[in-house]
C-alpha cells in the first residue's frame, strides 16, 4: 500500500498517524492531492478528508460551507469517494452522536462592568442538533461519508478506509 499525503497537512498534526503508517509497513509520500488528505495509489478513487474534531468540521460547514462543498462536488464529478474521518473522540461515534454534541462556542464568557464579576451567556453558535442535520443533508445530498474516531486510532482507521490491510489489531 502506498498512501499519498496532502501538502497542505501539518507536519505536528499528522506525526501520530505518518508514525502508525511506519508502524504498519505502509509507504506514504507528501504531494497535494486535488480534494481530501489521504489516498491510496492502489485505489484512487477513495480519499479521506481528516478533520481534527468537530468545531473544525463546523466551521467548514458554515463559515467555509461552499468551499467545503465545493471540495465534494469536485469529488464527485470525477467519481471519487470521500469519505470526512473526523477525530473528535469524546463519545462522538457515529453521525447520530453529533447530535448531543456541545459546541464551545455556544458560551461566551464576559466581565460585568458594574458588578465586576465574570458571567457567561449563550450566543447563536451552531448547536450539535443543528449541525448533525446539516451533516445528514450534505451525506444524503453529496454522497459523502462522516465518520468519527479518536486521535489515537487515526492512522489504523486511515489505512482501513483505503483497503489496507493491518499487521495486528493492538498498538505497542
């Protein structure tokens, strides 16, 4: 198996998983690839776009929403899967998990003035509720994948999803 890495990864980001490769006896090289972050030379046509958790994955939905659609569509219109491993961990194992799913974002601390205490308050921040629909439509729209693991398990769920085959189902 030889598994092409995105150029546009970061080198500290990807250590684990470049590392699990080495582990595993898989070649890899670094390049862009035209959509995602990992492909497998044997089968071109299934790519892994990695996002680090789901505030990231959030934010390419909303704020980035046509660029990250877009990226899909490219997708499809050569005939490529993609399937967005998404390491969040935390109990998030499969789409419908998403649902209760507590953005950080949805807080915001600030000093009352005349009090001068800190409060909190919630702002309009994507709830999990909102974003797993928003998941849902583009999976059932696009044909895309969202799948979920932790940040331990990456670089074995990566060589999985592109038809690998592991030496052993334990880590050292």
């Amino acid at each position: 198996m030889n598994i092409q890495i995105d150029s546009r990864e970061k080198a500290k980001a990807i250590q684990k998983i470049i590392k699990e490769f080495d582990r595993q006896g898989v070649d890899h090289f670094v390049s862009k690839l035209y959509v995602g972050d990992y492909m497998n030379f044997d089968n071109p046509r299934v790519i892994i776009d990695r996002k680090q958790n789901l505030t990231e994955l959030c934010g390419n939905v909303c704020q980035g929403h046509n660029r990250f659609r877009d990226e899909i569509l490219r997708a499809n219109e050569h005939g490529i899967e993609i399937i967005i491993l998404c390491e969040h961990g935390k109990g998030i194992e499969r789409l419908e998990d998403v649902i209760w799913w507590d953005n950080p974002r949805r807080i915001e601390r600030y000093k009352d003035l005349h009090a001068g205490k800190w409060l909190q308050r919630e702002t309009k921040a994507l709830t999990g509720e909102k974003l797993y629909k928003i998941l849902s439509t583009f999976q059932r729209k696009y044909g895309c994948q969202f799948l979920f693991c932790n940040k331990e398990e990456t670089g074995r769920r990566i060589i999985e999803l592109l038809g690998g085959e592991l030496i052993d189902s334990g880590r050292d």
